[in-house]
C-alpha cells in the first residue's frame, strides 16, 4: 500500500487513520504485502451504496502491532451495519481476524454476507493470509461458520454444545448419541489439542438445531488445501 492509494482512503472515502500514512504504508510494506486497502474500502462502499446503507463512521490504525479496520453505517436512523477486522502476525503467521459484522435485518438471507466475505477473502489470497479467527454464533451462526469449514480451537466448548443439545426438543436421543461419538472418535484417532471439524456435527442428523445459536471460538487453516477449498466453494469461487 502506497501513501498516495492510503490518501485516496481517507480524502475519497473518509477513512479516519489513527496513524500518519506513512506508518500505515510501512506496516502493510512489512507485514501484509499485497493487501490493497484501497480496493477493500472501494468494495465495502459500492457493498453500501447498492443497500442504502450510509456510513458515519470508517477507521483503522495500527495498535501493538496489529492493523485494526472499522465500518460503521446507518440503516435508515439505526446503527444497524458494524464490520471490524484485524490482521495480525501471530507466532508469524499472518492471521485475519472476523471481530464483528452485524447487518440490518432486511438485508439478512440474502447472501450479503457472502459479498463482504468475498471482498475480504480476495485480498487474504493477496496478501497470503494464512489463517482466519472468528468468534463463532456471536454476530454469525454457529451453524454457519461449521458448513463453511472452521474449526473449533476449544474441546471442552464442543462437549458444553453437545451436552445442551441432549435438553434441545428438535434433537433425538439418538442424534445426541451420535453427535458425542462423532466428537469421541475424531479424539480418538487425533490429539486432545487439535481443533475439531465442526463441519462434522454441521452435517450429521440434528446438527443444524445443534449449532444455531451456539458461540464456539474458531479457525480456518488457509493453509490447508481441503479447507480452503471448501472454505472456496462457499463463496463461489469453485
């Protein structure tokens, strides 16, 4: 990123930086070569303009390290739009991580979300991004994040969903069974640290009431052919 396409961010968009541009261009030029912030805001803005949404409020800066981005906009009189995203070198690996995004309730169903994650997955292939992080079912299903290929970072979180599915009216005693062994054999065969393949419980009988609206901490190895390329095939690029 040149201080000249940073500029164009904050005169031709009203990106608010939190550094000089300066700062901003030796951050991308160090860490996130290939990352064009300018075609991601440029992206994100025709996202609002074919809505209806109005932004207040477009930041980013660079804190400890890490490149923080926010987009806050308006829904009529509501504050209905908010998408924040931060990419980080953790352990060096280039990590992107999916802090919040939240759309007006019309637009929901619809695959908008779909248009955001792709605006953004274009430029994680160009910058080689390797891994993303997302708080699963906060602002996104849980159910969702599982079919598009994450993976849970916390064992015992998965055991707490399948537990409280046993008590869910939709999911059979049979289900809650399967879903506990599905969950045994992958630890059976892979160790206690590794992040589970939500997709498993996702796609088996009873998974879909299992997951929606459950909160699990998770991961997609970009890294990892097969779950990028289901990850691919999700936003249609396969």
């Amino acid at each position: 990123m040149t201080e000249v396409q940073l500029f164009t961010c904050e005169n031709d968009y009203g990106v608010v930086f939190d550094n000089s541009l300066s700062e901003v261009s030796d951050y991308f030029s160090t860490n996130f070569v290939g990352f064009d912030f300018l075609t991601l805001t440029q992206d994100i803005d025709s996202f609002a303009s074919d809505n209806s949404l109005f932004f207040d409020f477009i930041a980013a800066g660079i804190n400890a390290q890490t490149f923080h981005m926010e987009w806050v906009a308006r829904d009529n009189s509501t504050y209905d739009f908010l998408l924040e995203r931060t990419l980080l070198l953790r352990d060096g690996v280039r990590t992107a991580i999916h802090d919040i995004f939240t759309l007006p309730e019309r637009l929901q169903g619809q695959g908008k979300a779909k248009v955001i994650l792709l605006a953004f997955y274009k430029q994680y292939v160009s910058a080689s991004i390797q891994r993303i992080e997302v708080l699963a079912g906060k602002f996104i299903g849980g159910y969702a994040w599982a079919l598009y290929g994450f993976e849970a970072t916390e064992p015992t979180t998965v055991v707490e969903i399948i537990e409280l599915g046993r008590a869910h009216p939709d999911i059979t005693l049979a289900q809650s069974s399967l879903h506990l062994k599905i969950f045994a054999d992958f630890y059976a065969q892979n160790p206690p640290d590794a992040p589970f393949p939500m997709r498993d419980l996702a796609t088996s009988p009873g998974g879909k009431s299992l997951l929606r609206g459950r909160s699990w901490n998770g991961v997609l190895d970009l890294q990892n052919s097969l779950k990028r390329e289901l990850f691919e095939t999700y936003l249609g690029l396969i």
